[in-house]
C-alpha cells in the first residue's frame, strides 16, 4: 500500500511534467495545426537554463523560475518568427513542417551541446531536506512542489483560454481560422502568442523535471517523446485530454519501471497502443480542433 | 498520337540519366578508392538507398506516416545475426528468413497500426520502434543486450565468403539495385497509382469499389520486407550490431531526409540515402559543429527547397528542356480507343423488369435529428430517377447511407436482390453501385487520365479510359494535374472516373453545381446516352430544368420524407412539392384558407406550363436545359 502510493506520486510527478509539454504541443496544434516535435528540446532549454540561472548565476528559485520561462517565451516567438510562420506563409505541406520542428529539435539539442557541453548537471533544490514521510510512504519533497507548480500553471492557461480575451482568440482560431480572421483576429499574432506560451510551458515543465533528475543537453529526446505521446493518446487538440494522458503516461511509467525495470519505454507504448486500438481518436477526441490535419 | 509518343520518351529518358548516374557513381566507387572506410560508407548509402525506399513506399507514396521503420530493419539485422552466429547457416538461409520474418511482421503490425489515421499512426509506429529497441537492449539472451552481436560473417559466393571489403560493395550495389528496380516495378504500376490516391483519399478510392485498408497493408508489408532486407545487409557489414544503430531517433531521421530529398520520387530516396549517410561525413570537418551544422542544413533544406531535393532538380530540369514531366497516355488505350462497348452487359441488361436498387423504411439519423425518416425508392434497371428537394431535404445523406458512407439507422436496402445494409463502402460500389461526391473528391495531384485508371484498373478495362475521356471532352487534358482543371470540368472529371469503375447504378450528387449552360446541356445528353446502354443512374440536382428534362421517374423529398413521386410532370404538379418549393399551400393554409389541398392553385398552373417537358413526352434536354431553372436553391 505504501510502495502503491509512492509509486503513484513519483509517477504524479514526473506526470506533471509531461502533462506541461503535452499541453503545450497540443495547444500548437490547435492553433496552427503544426506538431511541434521540437516540444521537449524546449523543455531541455528550460532544464539547462535553470542550471545557468540558478545554479551558475545562484538566483533565487522564484526570480530565477521567471526568468527562465521569460527566456523560453522569447526562444518561442523566434520559432515562430524564424521557422513556423514563413512555412505557414507558404503553406507547406505537413510532412515539410514536421521535418522542420525536427530539424529545430536537433539544433535546439546540439546547440545546447556546444553551449553546455555533454555532461550532467544537477539544479539546486528549491526544497531542501531529505525524503519525507506522507500517509507510511517516503516521498521526495520536490515532488508537492511540481505537482503544486503544475496544478497552478495548469489552473492559469486553463483560467486563461476561457476567460481572457487572448485566450478566446486561440479557440476561435482553434476552431475555424478563416472566421475568426474575417472576425479580425491575426492569426500570425496568435501563432506568436501561441509559441510563446507553448515553450514557457514546456520550460516550465523541464525547470521542475531537473531536482528530481539530471539535466543534460539530451533530456529533451525522452520527454518531448512521452509528452508528444500524451498530447495524441489524450485526443490531439484536447488540452484536457492531454493533460490527463500526461498525467497517466507518468504513472504507468512509473509502475512499470518498479516492476519491470528497463522495460519501461515498452510498456508505455504498449498500454498506448491498446489505448488507442480502442479509442482511434485518443481518450477525448479534440473539441478544439476540426483540422483535417 | 506521334506528338505523345514523343512527349512521351522525355521522362523515360530523364529516369534512364539518372539510373546512368547512380550506375556510374556505384561503380567509380570501387575503381577510386581502395580505401575501406570509403568503401563502407558507399556501401552504407547502398543500404540506405533501399530502407528510404522502403519507407518512400509507404509514406512517399501511400500517405501512411511509419515512424517506426527502423524497428522492421533491427528485426532484420538482428534476425539474420542471430542465426547466423548461433547456426553454422551461412548467411543466405538466416537472410532470408529475415526478410520473411520482417514482411510477416509487417502484415501483423500493420493490420491493426493501419486502422489509425495521421497522428494516431505516427504515434502507433513510434510505439513499434521503441517496443522493438527496449526489447533488442534487453532480452540479452538473444540480441546481446547493450552488447551487441559479435562475429557475424559475410555471405559466400560459389564458396567464396566476401571478405573483401569491395567485393561486399559490390554485392551490396547489386542487390540493392535489384531491390531500387522491384520497387521501381511497384510504384510505376497499377498498385503504385492506387497507393497515391489513397494518399489523397480513401473514401474516394473505396467509392469506386477498391478497398484502401487493403491496399495500404500490402504496400506496408512489402515495405517492411525491404526494410528487412536492408537491415540483413547491414548486419554483415560492419560483422558486428548492437542496439546504437537502431534507436528511434534513426527512425525520424529516415523520415526527416526522405522529405528533404523527395518524398514520394523514386531518386528521393536515392538523395536521403545519401543525405543519411555522407551529409555527417561532409559536416565532420566542422568538429564539434558538426550537429549544428547537419540540423542548420535540414532546416534550411525544409524552408527553402519545398519539393526536396530530387523535386528542386527536377524543376531545374524542367526549365531547362522545357519537357513537361507527366507519364502521357498508355499505348494500349490508343489502340482500343475506338472500340465501342456497352457499360453493361446484355446478361445484366435481361432482367430489365426486376429491381436493381430497392431502399425500404429507411432511416438515417445523426443524435437526435433524422435526416432520413421512412424512406422508400425503387431503381429499376436503365431507369434514370431524379431525386429533388431544397436543401437539407435530406437528398446526399440518402446516397451517402445507400453507398456506405453513413451508417443506417433502420431499413433495409437491397441491390440485385443482396441486401447491402452495412457492408463496407467500397464492397457496395464493387457491386456496381458507384456514386460521386457534392463537392468533388478527386485525386487532385493525379493526372486527369491516372484518375480514370484507378478505377479502371479492377476490372482490367485502362483501354476504355480514353473513350470515357472523349465523352466527357477531357481528352486533350488527359495529362494535366487534375487540380489544374477549371471546377466545371472537374465535375465531369469525377463523372468519367465513375463511369471508369463500371457501374450498374450511377449516383450523381449535383453533377450540374458549377456547370455553365453548355456544360449542363451536354451533361443531360451523356446521361441520356448512359441509360441508353443499360446504366441506371440516381440523380440529385437542384438544376430543375436538367432533372425534369432527362429523368423517367422524379421523386421529390423533404425533411427526410418522400413528398411526391412519379413522372417528372406529375412530381412538378404535384401540391405537396409546390407546398415545398414555393411555400404557397403551407401559407394559405396557415392562414385558414379554403383552397382545397388536391386542387392546384393558379400559380402552380403557371408552373406548369414552365416546367420544360420530360425525356418521355419528346424534347431533347439540350433544348430544355437552356430554360431557366425556376427556384434554384
């Protein structure tokens, strides 16, 4: 029962953070119809500019967490400017603007790589302490600060698409850009907005991952894989469903990598794989977006 | 006819310059460098060459995303080590096992993976690829683990094992060339043709009676085969594998190169082959860059070469001989162009009095709202039945339930006595019953004639191709990208590939939208012409003047119901349909009047003298048809 709910939390938390990137990505969709594959690079960026921030330049963590997410929003609008926006201009095909976010992907990583070289770095605790004891079972006190970080920044971006005037905007171009062009919304600010807050997201995400495990120039890989997973197992399109595949991916990881350790990445896909066998839509099949992709 | 054959040789003799060139490059590689790391990287662009084929295969050419290929090639690679370092079997036998294993993985994978659409089967093919790498890391009894497979030998021939770097080469440079000319072979085929409409769409390739699920997962296990293949090639080169060469990440760069060289061109693969493989060798130079300097180069080549690489070359070369690069009409239709033939058989044609098509009670229905309540209509054979109604009447939904696309709520519909209720799309239009779509699904990067032979190809009949197009006035467009015709003549675009997959019942869902007054004339004539021959055709029209004119028998429909039936004259007069159209007895009614329901009033005589007379009562519909059509909708 202890090791269930321990088990249960490492994966809520290592979740919270694939729920960040898979929220992110899907948000890009919806929007702009691109899938953002360099969704968990943006979120490495954010791991290695915590360990500059914070760690190098010893700022404090709630100043220096800001500053990371600023940072990651302004790497965000230059995608947007520099990649996304000419291919939408020109309206490439789909294939043409993966292959784009993967090329941005690789430089985002070996960029990274010259800048921070290959090694493994930790990021300062914001919690300091050992392991605390929780309902019998021994939990990491990082892990209530990603959960609650999580859950407020969740809580924002959802406060934010329902209630802000921004926000309505994305949905409107979520569900026809044409009409809410002709309604006199620029889609290429909303694809700017769109990307800035996308990558603070998944910066976010990756600032939270470092004090429960190394960072590094590579990380991005992994979690862009199992965030990505969760933004299309959840309903592609669905910021919801996203969030709770984001969530789920965490724990079933989690579980398998107590059970069978080492065979974890194939587990995940394979509970995926059934998931969507069942539900070829995903778990909640996207509201936002009616793209034909 | 000379003028085509002529047009005709310019992309043959382009294809034949750059088969030369790969030709001559493979052979100089050997005759310049006795230098093995030279010779292996060589031999690894002729590997690569056919796992970005395989790949082109599938993704190039039939529009189904595989980012898990890599995993059909470890299968490959690590079947073919296996058995040859734990069997005394040489390598033929362990290879090909490895290229059956591989292509019945691909059939079981595929099957269920196939089913998912888009993002789905991205994410589905991933899973494929990080299933097959967890399990080639860790099942260490048998892969090696992280370790590997030592000690694997190359293969002999006539008792000589290639331990000759170059010989390997060669071998290689063979095999794969064989491999290059196979698939070549496919996608230049009828298969190949079908695979690029199902790219565009699958609902319209089962409307003419193919079945896509089935197309898709030949092309996906001939591809995994190939890709199996290469991977028994790989494992004999460097004599050693291990699980680095076959992460994910090698998957999606396969992908990301095949779109940089060409997607869906056969040298595209030749160009990502390369790409993979020298593109690091050439930025190696840039030491620590050299990452940054391979994604810089991708990136550059996504937002600045849109068609790839093989695409950019061959708009140079298009500029430069100014030859049009188009596969033109096939010689066989040019020799069977003439031959005049029934759209049905005589066979078909005896039970004339019987019912082709007989739809009862039926009921469509999406949530709460029917858009087809207790619909009747029967179809008899060479009988053309106008189906009218304002919109929302319910009139394509009908032809959507009858054709498969829509499920039925309740009802039965029976076609040649079989009742077709549920059967999949394109099981229904192989019985015959073959529709077109409102707004027209073509297989617009197609050609106007490749859009015909898709669907002639299941029956054999590409000779008829030609004359179908000379019905419809496309046969000077036959090369043309459909998407370049103006929208009118794509309707009639659509109606000869219809036509091409040999119906017995034709639904026509406003084949006049679009149309101009000669257009419609002609289009009355052809189908005047089709029930001629035995064809039976449904046809749905807001374009009155051609319904009335060319139909035997009207049925008007709202709200889901049949609001009058018979002749076209009777349907016009009937009060039920003037209620409909014009509003008058609804509103008279409402207002208490006293008119009697049955008695038309003075407007709706009006109509009728308008109303341009039917196909029964003489005038031909080229006359008709010019008459305005009164309430168009």
């Amino acid at each position: 029962m202890n090791d269930l709910l321990q088990i249960l939390i490492a994966g809520l938390t290592v979740g919270s953070v694939y729920a960040l990137i898979a929220l992110a990505f899907t948000l890009i969709y919806s929007a702009t119809g691109v899938l953002n594959f360099a969704q968990g690079e943006l979120a490495m960026l954010g791991a290695m500019l915590g360990v500059t921030i914070l760690g190098d330049l010893s700022w404090a963590y709630v100043p220096g967490l800001i500053a990371v997410v600023v940072i990651a929003a302004l790497i965000g609008a230059a995608y947007a400017e520099v990649v996304i926006k000419p291919l939408r201009r020109r309206r490439a095909r789909l294939d043409i603007i993966i292959v784009a976010t993967i090329a941005v992907s690789l430089l985002f990583r070996y960029g990274a790589e010259r800048i921070w070289g290959t090694g493994e770095f930790a990021v300062p605790a914001p919690i300091k302490g050992s392991a605390v004891t929780f309902l019998g079972a021994r939990i990491n006190p990082q892990s209530f600060l990603v959960i609650g970080v999580t859950a407020v920044a969740l809580a924002a971006v959802w406060i934010f698409l329902q209630r802000s005037t921004t926000g309505r905007t994305f949905r409107a171009t979520a569900y026809n850009e044409q009409a809410a062009t002709l309604l006199g919304i620029s889609p290429a600010r909303v694809v700017t907005l769109v990307l800035m807050l996308s990558a603070a997201l998944s910066a976010l995400g990756g600032l939270l991952f470092t004090p429960i495990s190394f960072a590094s120039a590579y990380i991005g890989l992994a979690l862009g894989f199992s965030g990505i997973v969760a933004a299309i197992v959840g309903g592609l399109g669905n910021p919801a469903g996203a969030v709770v595949a984001g969530f789920g991916v965490g724990v079933i990881e989690a579980f398998a990598a107590y059970h069978v350790t080492g065979w974890q990445g194939a587990v995940v896909f394979g509970v995926l794989l059934i998931v969507l066998f069942a539900r070829p839509s995903g778990i909640m099949p996207g509201r936002l977006a009616l793209r034909e992709g | 006819m000379r003028l085509k054959a002529v047009k005709r040789a310019a992309p043959t003799a382009r294809e034949a310059v750059g088969m030369a060139v790969i030709l001559l490059a493979a052979a100089a590689v050997p005759l310049l460098t006795t230098n093995t790391y030279y010779v292996r990287l060589a031999t690894l662009v002729a590997i690569a060459s056919v796992l970005a084929s395989s790949l082109n295969l599938i993704y190039g050419y039939a529009g189904q995303i595989s980012i898990g290929h890599v995993g059909f090639y470890a299968v490959g690679a690590y079947t073919t080590a296996v058995l040859m370092t734990r069997y005394d079997l040489g390598f033929w036998v362990p290879w090909l096992t490895a290229i059956l294993l591989t292509t019945i993985l691909g059939w079981v994978v595929g099957k269920p993976v196939l089913r998912l659409r888009h993002f789905y089967l991205a994410v589905a093919t991933l899973g494929f690829g990080v299933v097959v790498y967890v399990v080639i890391n860790r099942w260490n009894d048998v892969t090696g683990g992280p370790i590997g497979v030592l000690g694997i030998g190359r293969p002999s021939i006539f008792g000589t094992e290639l331990v000759d770097s170059r010989a390997y080469y060669v071998f290689v440079v063979v095999v794969a060339l064989m491999c290059l000319f196979v698939i070549h072979l496919l996608v230049t085929s009828s298969f190949g043709r079908t695979l690029r409409a199902i790219r565009e769409g699958e609902v319209p390739v089962a409307s003419l009676g193919i079945d896509p699920a089935r197309q898709k997962l030949l092309a996906f296990t001939i591809s995994a085969g190939f890709a199996g293949l290469a991977g028994g090639l790989f494992a004999s080169l460097d004599r050693y594998i291990g699980p680095g060469s076959f992460h994910v990440e090698h998957s999606i760069l396969l992908l990301a190169v095949l779109v940089v060289g060409g997607l869906g061109r056969e040298m595209g693969a030749v160009a990502a082959a390369l790409l993979l493989v020298l593109l690091p060798e050439l930025v190696r130079a840039a030491g620590e860059n050299q990452h940054l300097l391979y994604a810089i180069a991708l990136l550059g080549a996504t937002l600045f070469l849109p068609e790839g690489i093989v695409g950019f070359i061959a708009r140079l070369a298009r500029r430069v001989t100014g030859s049009p690069d188009r596969p033109l009409l096939a010689a066989a239709a040019a020799q069977h162009a003439e031959r005049p033939s029934p759209m049905v058989s005589s066979a078909q044609r005896q039970g004339i009095d019987s019912e082709l098509l007989s739809v009862s009670d039926l009921s469509v229905g999406f949530g709460a709202f029917l858009a087809i309540d207790d619909f009747d209509l029967l179809v008899h054979p060479g009988e053309l039945v106008g189906l009218i109604g304002a919109n929302g009447a319910g009139k394509s939904t009908f032809i959507n339930a009858v054709t498969g696309l829509v499920p039925v709520r309740r009802g039965q519909i029976r076609f040649d006595g079989r009742s077709i209720s549920g059967a999949p799309m394109h099981r229904i239009a192989a019985a015959g019953l073959i529709r077109t779509f409102q707004t027209t699904r073509l297989f617009s990067e197609l050609t106007v004639e490749e859009n015909l032979l898709v669907a002639a190809a299941r029956h054999g009949t590409e000779s008829e191709v030609s004359r179908l197009l000379r019905l419809v006035d496309l046969e000077d467009d036959a090369s043309l990208a459909a998407s370049s015709l103006p929208f009118g003549r794509r309707r009639l675009l659509e109606l000869a590939r219809a036509l091409a997959a040999q119906p017995r019942l034709l639904l026509l869902d406003e084949p006049a939208a679009g149309l101009n007054e000669a257009e419609t004339a002609k289009l009355g004539d052809v189908l005047l012409r089709l029930c001629d021959t035995g064809l039976s055709i449904v046809l749905v029209e807001h374009d009155l003047g051609l319904v009335l004119g060319v139909s035997d028998r009207v049925v008007a429909m709202g709200f889901g119901q049949k609001l009058a039936e018979g002749t076209p004259t009777e349907v016009v007069n009937s009060p039920a349909v003037i209620e409909a159209y014009l509003g008058t007895k609804r509103s008279a009614a409402e207002r208490g009047s006293s008119d009697p329901p049955h008695n038309p009033n003075k407007k709706s005589t009006e109509q009728e003298t308008q109303w341009p007379s039917s196909r029964a009562t003489s005038a031909p519909p080229r006359e008709t048809s010019s008459i305005a059509s009164p309430k168009r909708s």
